[in-house]
C-alpha cells in the first residue's frame, strides 16, 4: 500500500534543498566551497527539527564563507532572489540574528530587506532582546513602510506570544510598548498585515484581555480593515462568551432565537472520521439581530475527565422572523495539539456566548 501521508515539514530542508542552496551560492559566489558546506549542512540532518535544520544552514554557510560580516551580507543579498521557497529562506534573517548583533544598522537594513523575500519574524526578536529600545525604534518606522512585508515584520515579529520562538517577556508584561505599532497598522490595507496585528493583539488577551478590549472600544469600526482586525483579535475572547468583546462585535444582547433540529451523526465513529454538525436558528425577535454563532466540542481526556475546546462557526445578521440553517464538518483525528481518546463526546451549540443546545457522538476505542 502506497503511503500518501503529507512529508514532515522539516523535509522543506531536504539533501536536495541544500544542494539547490549551494548551487545557487557558487552562482553569486564562485569561490564557495559547495562541498564543504554540504558536508556541515547534511551531518545528523534526519536528527534535526525544521528550526533546527534552518539555523544549520546559515551555520554551515558561515562556517566555509572566509569572509567578513559585511562581505558575506553582500553575498546573501544576491542569494535571496535565486532561493526558491519563501520558508527556506529564513535562513538569511538568521544568519543576521546570529552574526549581526554587533553591526546593528547594517543588520536592520539586511532584515528588511530579507523579509521581503519570506520573513525575518524570528530573527528580529533576537535584537529585541539584545536592544530593545533601540529596535524597536526601527521596528516603528518599518510600520510605516511601503512594503507590506516590512509592516508586517512590525507587528509580527514584536507579538509578545510568538509560535516557534521564545516569548517576549518585557512586551508580554506591557502590552502598551508595542501599541504605536499596532495603532499604525489598524487599517492597513494588506490582509497579510490586518492577519499579523490581529494575531499580536489575540496573544495580548492571553495576558491583558481588558487592555485589547478599551483599546478596540477606541476604534472606529466603521473603516471594513479595522473592523475585520477587531473581528480576529477578539477571537479568543468571543469563543470564551466575553460580554464586552461580543458587544463591540455588535452581539452583546442575548439573541433572541430558537434552536431546531441539532443532530450530531455519525451517532458513533472512528479516529480519522467525520462528523457533520446540523441545526437551524429562527428569530423570535422583532428586529433583525447580529449573532455570533460558535460550537464547543467537550473532547474526552487520558485520565477520563473532558476539556472543551471552542471553534468558531459564523457571526452575521438574521433578520425578524427569518431561520438560517447551519452546517459543519468535523474531522477527528490526532494533531500535535490534541490526542484523541475514546469515549462519550459532547458537542454545544453557542450563541451570543450562550449555550442554546448539546448533542453527542461516540467515538470508538
């Protein structure tokens, strides 16, 4: 039987993508001992994470490249048009953060120019730490940037909450550090931006829900960027039923509905199964009403217990009188952040934050 299972992603750092990076260097770089670098570049690679894999590359392009700091950045401009996946080429913000420390313009110019071509989110975090203050600063001008790349980096790579990378404790602490930044950026026309600011603003109601809340309160919605960045960022709080992030959404009033025909089927099933969730909400008011509609999945846990986890369904308007129908399909399988056991699943039906209806399905040992 043929395996079709998708490849780890740290095979993106594969033999064949290091061979394609040191073809590419001797291209701008004549002298580049190719060799050397592939043997730096391959040595315990099945052991590496994808992280790891990247940093090794900018590790082993510094361990055969005789040259200067300087010399070398020169050398990587010219590299990152010839590299062909955005993701690898993080690890020319890489070499940056780890050879750059102590030539900081010089670095930040190369940041900004290498996120162009995937992102520098990761590496610009290691000048926060070493000066913040002081990149920072150039964090903030980047906000104003022409190129949406380099707004993004902005925001993305000040998020206190970063995955993949350490927490920025400082920012975590005092979310009004960053909060010059993100005010730039509040309508910014580039969906790849509104998508990181409403990420680093979703990070700070981990820590500091009532802070995003009375900054959003501050906002005009009526600009469709700022309202869909509101929309996102209050994500976490909505799916949690926070009355005052559901009443900037326009859905703070209890919603005046009915609940019909909520079904869960398959009644029982398998891991790597589906189930669909069905159910219809008729108006009992007399105007229309905005609703937020999410569903809650009360997933069985080793030692027997449930934890829920919430997924967001559809936030919109349903007029007087009006019944909308609902759908969705639910794959239950194992991820890296949930572990399925079998046992007796509850799944709700929310909305406005309150819990309307619950129906079940077995899922088999």
């Amino acid at each position: 039987m043929t395996d079709q299972s998708a490849p780890a992603l740290k095979e993106i750092f594969n033999v064949e993508r290091l061979q394609h990076i040191a073809t590419e260097m001797t291209a701008v770089y004549p002298a580049f001992d190719a060799k050397g670098f592939l043997k730096h570049a391959k040595a315990g690679l099945a052991e590496l994470s994808v992280m790891q894999r990247m940093a090794r590359v900018s590790e082993s392009l510094h361990a055969v490249i005789p040259l200067d700091y300087p010399q070398t950045l020169k050398l990587l401009y010219a590299l990152a048009p010839g590299i062909n996946s955005g993701f690898v080429s993080l690890f020319l913000p890489h070499f940056v953060a780890s050879y750059g420390q102590g030539d900081f313009k010089r670095s930040m110019a190369a940041l900004n120019y290498f996120t162009t071509f995937g992102s520098a989110e990761f590496a610009i975090r290691h000048f926060l730490l070493h000066d913040f203050e002081r990149t920072l600063a150039v964090m903030h001008t980047w906000s104003l940037d022409a190129n949406e790349h380099v707004r993004r980096l902005a925001s993305e790579g000040s998020r206190p909450r970063l995955p993949w990378s350490f927490r920025l404790a400082n920012v975590q602490a005092n979310p009004q550090l960053c909060a010059a930044i993100l005010d730039n950026l509040k309508a910014d026309p580039s969906l790849y931006v509104r998508k990181s600011v409403a990420n680093h603003l979703n990070d700070i109601t981990k820590d500091h829900p009532e802070w995003v809340l009375t900054l959003i309160e501050g906002w005009s919605l009526d600009n469709p960027h700022t309202a869909w960045i509101a929309r996102h960022a209050l994500r976490s709080l909505i799916k949690q039923g926070n009355t005052r992030a559901l009443t900037i959404m326009g859905a703070g009033a209890k919603a005046e509905v009915r609940l019909h025909g909520l079904s869960v089927t398959p009644a029982v099933i398998n891991l790597g199964e589906r189930i669909n969730l069905a159910f219809s909400l008729e108006s009992t008011a007399t105007t229309a009403q905005k609703l937020v509609v999410d569903y809650a999945i009360d997933y069985v846990k080793s030692a027997g217990h449930s934890a829920k986890k919430v997924f967001k369904l559809k936030a919109f308007t349903l007029g007087a009188g009006e019944q909308h129908n609902l759908k969705r399909e639910q794959h239950i399988r194992e991820l890296t952040t949930r572990k399925h056991y079998p046992g007796r699943h509850v799944v709700h039906v929310m909305v406005n934050g309150e819990r309307l209806g619950s129906a079940e399905f077995e899922l088999r040992a």
